[in-house]
C-alpha cells in the first residue's frame, strides 16, 4: 500500500497565513499528520494487482470445476451401471 507524504512545515505556514495562530496550526498539522498516517490507502497499481490475482484465482477455480465435472459424470456412469448390473437380473427373476 501507498503512503501519503507531505511538508508538515509548508503545511503550518499555510494555515498559519489563513489566520491560524502558530500553535493552532502545530494541533492541526499533527491531527492530520495522526490521522492519515493511521490509514493505508491502495494506490491504482495497488488495485490492478489485486484484479490480476482474482482473474489468477478464477482461472484455477474454473479448472477445478471443469476436472471435478469430469469425476461426476464418471461417477453418474458408473453408478448407473451398478443400478443396471442389479436391476436386470430381478427384473429377468419377475418375468420368469
């Protein structure tokens, strides 16, 4: 994550030609100093590589999904011939 970085002193003379006093503007400049240096901020670049690896982890999941399809349409197969292997034979017992 990005930090943010500015010039605490042109900061002060700033609020201090605005009509702050110089220990006004001192609280003021430490406050925001204190509650921006507390936050991270994502950078644009920051955001891109966080898309990239969802994209990444997407392509994965797919994949996964894709081979576990696979499995189930064997499983369904074989399933169906266990049924049929024991259905046929009652069946040719009732109709005797």
């Amino acid at each position: 994550m990005a930090t943010i970085t500015f010039d605490t002193h042109k900061f002060i003379q700033t609020l201090q030609e605005a009509g702050f006093d110089p220990k006004q503007a001192e609280a003021v400049s430490k406050a925001f100093r204190e509650a921006t240096g507390e936050g991270e901020f994502a950078t644009k670049r920051d955001v891109e590589l966080v898309r990239q690896d969802v994209r990444e982890l997407e392509l994965r999941l797919d994949a996964r999904f894709e081979k576990m399809d696979g499995k189930l349409t064997l499983v369904q197969w074989m399933l169906a011939l266990v049924v049929a292997a024991e259905v046929v034979p009652l069946l040719a017992n009732l109709f005797r």
